[in-house]
C-alpha cells in the first residue's frame, strides 16, 4: 500500500498534547503502518516556512511550518475563519472579505504546497483536510507533483444561492475540481456542491458518476465521519468510576444530568441552547431544583472578534439564567470554558441522562456520537440533535429539533428528561447499532480506498 500523506492546518503533535478538535480525534489511531502528516506548528516566527520540519516518530512521521503573524492573520483568522467559515455555515451576515487576507490563503497554500512537494515520493496519496486547504491540489499541480491527491470537507457546503455571495466563488469550486477526489461528510453537501457546480460551471453529475472536468475525472462523494464507539464506550465505563467521575456524581446530589460538550463556537448553537434551558425552568417548574445543566465549551479561536463576543454573550446568559434561577443549593446551569480530559468527558456524559447538540449547522457533530456511544446501555441517556447537523441523516432516532426555535429544543429537553426507560432502551439500541457502522477506521478506509482507485494525473489506472 502507498504511504498516506495527510494534509491539515494542524497537526496533533504528541509532545504538545492533543487538543480538542474533530480531525484529532478522528484520524489519530489509525496510521499504525506509517504516513507522513504536515500542517502548520502553531508557531509563529519571522517568516512563513516553505520547507517543513520534521518530528519523527517511527510510526507516523510529522512535518510542521511555522507562519508569519501577517500570514496567520490573514490566512486563518481572515480568509479562513471569517470568510470560509461562516460562510459555509449558512452565516453570510458574520462574513468579513478582504483582498489582504485572500492574498493571505493563497500564499499560505502556497508556502504548504512548497514545503510538501519536497517530502513526497511518487506514489504518496496525498489527502487534504478542510476548507483552509481548498487550493493546495492546484498550488501542487504548479510545482509538477502528480501523484492523486484527494480532499475532505469536514464542514457543510451551502447551494449557489448562498456560494454566490463569495468573491472568487467561481474560482474556489475550480480549486475543488483540481482535485481526484472531493469528499463530504453529508448527502445534502453533496447536493448543495453540485447545485453550486450546475450553476457556476453549468456541470451536470449523473449519480454515482465522476463528474468530468478539464478532460479528467473528479470522484465526489459521501464519506461521513465516525468514532471508535466501542473504545469509547469502554472509555466512558471506566472513567465513570474515576475520581473525576466520583466528584460529578456526588455534586448533582440525584438531580438529573443534562450536558453539552461544544468548542465555543457560533456554529454550535449556545445562546439558543441556553434559552431554550431557561424556558425549561420557566414552563415546567417541576424541573426547577431538579436538574442540572453541565455545558462545557471548551475557548475555540479567540483572535477573531465573533468569538470574543460569542463568549461575552454566554457568559451574560448564564449569569442571567443562573441569576434568576438558582437557589442557595442548587445551581442550574454550570458553565465552564476549559477543555475537560476525553476520558473525563467519556464518563460525563455517561452520568448525563440527557446529551444537547444543537448546532445551528454542523458538517457531522461527533459529540452526538460520542454521548451515544458513552451511554450505559441498561439505563441510557437520550440524545437532543439538531437536524442541521451532518449526524442527523443518519441518528434518526434522536429526538430532532430545529436549532433555530428555542422553545422546540425546550420541549426536547422535557420529553427526554421524562421519557420511560423502554423508549430510551430502544432508541438508544438502534443508534448504537448506527454509530458503530462508520468508525473513524472505516472512514479513513473508504476515503483513501476511492483516492487509491483513482487515475492518476496523467489518466493511468492505478494498480494497488
Ligand atoms: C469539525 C466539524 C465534524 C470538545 N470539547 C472538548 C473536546 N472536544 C472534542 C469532542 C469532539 C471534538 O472535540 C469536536 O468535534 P465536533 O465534530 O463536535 O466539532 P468540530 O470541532 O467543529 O469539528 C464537525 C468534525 O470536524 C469532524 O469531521 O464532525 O462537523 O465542524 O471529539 O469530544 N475534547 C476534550 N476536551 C474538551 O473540552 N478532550
């Protein structure tokens, strides 16, 4: 088999401590028979590097470059997260354009494409994650590398009517084709990319086919995102036992337990989630000193402006809620902005008889898988899924609301607080059957399964 070369704005490097962030989690077991993985350091130094350092490791190599502060500016927190981001988030109103830091993204994928042509060999497959990448296949193609190189995109893709609003929209879905294959992580981004390629490229995709463009095949296709769900259910058996486990359980004193485990982002839905909590207290009073509401929203991008007012903006709801509500011995709703240990979190929401994922739009959401597989199968939790997260094509047998209506993730959060032990038996079977179908192994397989079958650039059939 070829060497995987991954591609990504981060690398989980070991001795810095993996942080939270789906791609992390994702693919960190899975390269056990060697790849080469390179993305930025997180260092800032003078200049962006155009050659990579490498830290070997003997099973997974990586390969880093570190950026100019102008270059992370303008790349990550511009182009990237205050374009890219929000746009393809159905959030055009939070999108701030500007000619620096497209310039910015260029020349950062530029400096990636530099810095990886000089570690490849001829039959790497190359594979490319996310939209801060989206021009590395062409930046590649430039400097003379031919080997096939696919892309996955972990977020959502939006149809042309909100793609239009994109300067260089035309051109990004251009980057996209450069590639052998395009991955996404749900059926309706795929329908909405090729909405957008019908109307900016007039490309018609015949199902299951590979559209063609400029003389070669493109493969565009669903590989939704899974989670080792059976390590994690053991992960989250034990560590309800733990210490951490131990002090959780004894300081909800037999309340019911509801929880959110979201990066701090505006994606995810909090201010809504928070409202619909505090109508939960304000219509069912039965609830009132009954229940508890864990939201641990670990602090995500806190150099972009729409962050920082994201997180004032939580932290003025809770206090609110909290204000209101809470009685000398019963805080309703704990708040906490830090990033909890996996194993910790394995065992919360274990504890919890309620998991809340109400994205506003999400391109998978593994947390709702991974409370699901934390739950304890003789007495589990029910899961509250928004239907604009990527999960809820499959997880059906969540209870979906619509993020955009606090009052209906209210009276969610009331029938799974009430709901019989059978019903959340049976529910919770069938996602559990679900969640372990795809896991974060099968995921990497079949991508690179379809990238290994493609023809290379110069049109050859591949022998694998
Ligand atoms: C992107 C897409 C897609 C969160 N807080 C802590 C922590 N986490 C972990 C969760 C989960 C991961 O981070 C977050 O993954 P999500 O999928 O929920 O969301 P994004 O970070 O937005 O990821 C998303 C994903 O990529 C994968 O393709 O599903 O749609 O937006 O694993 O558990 N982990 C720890 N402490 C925390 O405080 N240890």
């Amino acid at each position: 088999m070829a060497r995987v070369v991954i591609v990504s704005n981060r690398v989980p490097l070991p001795s810095k401590g993996a942080k939270a962030g789906g791609l992390t989690v994702a693919l960190k077991d899975v390269f056990k028979q060697g790849a080469l993985w390179l993305g930025w350091s997180g260092e800032l130094a003078a200049e962006t590097a155009t050659s990579a350092k490498i830290h070997a490791t003997g099973k997974l190599d990586f390969a880093t470059i570190d950026l100019s502060e102008q270059d992370y500016r303008r790349f990550y927190v511009g182009f990237a997260n205050s374009v890219l981001w929000p746009l393809l988030h159905f959030q055009p109103g939070l999108l701030e354009f500007d000619r620096e830091d497209f310039e910015g993204y260029l020349s950062v994928n530029r400096a990636y494409a530099k810095a990886l042509a000089e570690l490849l060999r001829p039959d790497d497959l190359i594979w490319v994650h996310d939209y801060h990448l989206i021009p590395l296949a062409e930046a590649l193609r430039a400097l003379g590398v031919k080997n096939r190189i696919g892309f996955f995109l972990h977020v959502p893709f939006v149809p042309a009517s909100v793609f239009s609003i994109l300067p260089s929209a035309e051109w990004l879905l251009r980057m996209m084709l450069a590639y052998d294959v395009v991955g996404f992580q749900a059926r309706q981004h795929l329908h909405d990319f090729e909405d957008c390629l019908r109307n900016f490229l007039n490309i018609a995709r015949q199902s299951g086919e590979p559209i063609w463009f400029e003389g070669r095949p493109v493969i565009v296709d669903t590989f939704p995102i899974g989670i080792d769900s059976r390590a994690f259910a053991r992960q989250a058996k034990k560590a309800a036992g733990s210490i951490a486990g131990h002090r959780l359980f004894e300081s909800i004193a037999g309340r019911s337990f509801m929880i959110g485990v979201d990066r701090l982002d505006y994606s995810k839905g909090l201010p809504n989630r928070f409202e619909a909590f505090g109508y939960l207290l304000d219509r069912f009073p039965e609830h009132r000193m009954h229940v508890t509401y864990l939201q641990i929203a670990a602090r995500s991008r806190e150099d972009v402006t729409e962050y920082q007012r994201l997180k004032h903006e939580l932290d003025r709801l809770s206090g609110e809620i909290n204000g209101r509500y809470a009685d000398f011995d019963w805080q309703p709703l704990r708040y906490m902005t830090r990033a909890v240990s996996r194993a910790n979190l394995a065992g919360f929401h274990r504890q919890a008889r309620v998991g809340l994922v109400t994205p506003l739009r999400d391109g998978m959401n593994l947390v709702a898988k991974e409370y699901v597989a934390a739950q304890d199968p003789e007495d589990p939790g029910v899961l509250v899924l928004s239907r604009l997260a990527g999960a809820a094509e499959d997880l059906t047998e969540a209870i979906i609301i619509n993020p955009y209506d606090p009052e209906e993730i209210t009276e969610a959060m009331h029938a799974a607080l009430i709901m019989p032990l059978d019903e959340r038996k049976d529910r919770h079977e069938k996602l559990f059957e679900k969640i372990c179908r795809t896991t974060a192994a099968s995921y990497c397989r079949d991508f690179l399964n379809a990238l290994a079958g493609t023809a290379t650039s110069t049109g050859m059939p591949t022998s694998q």
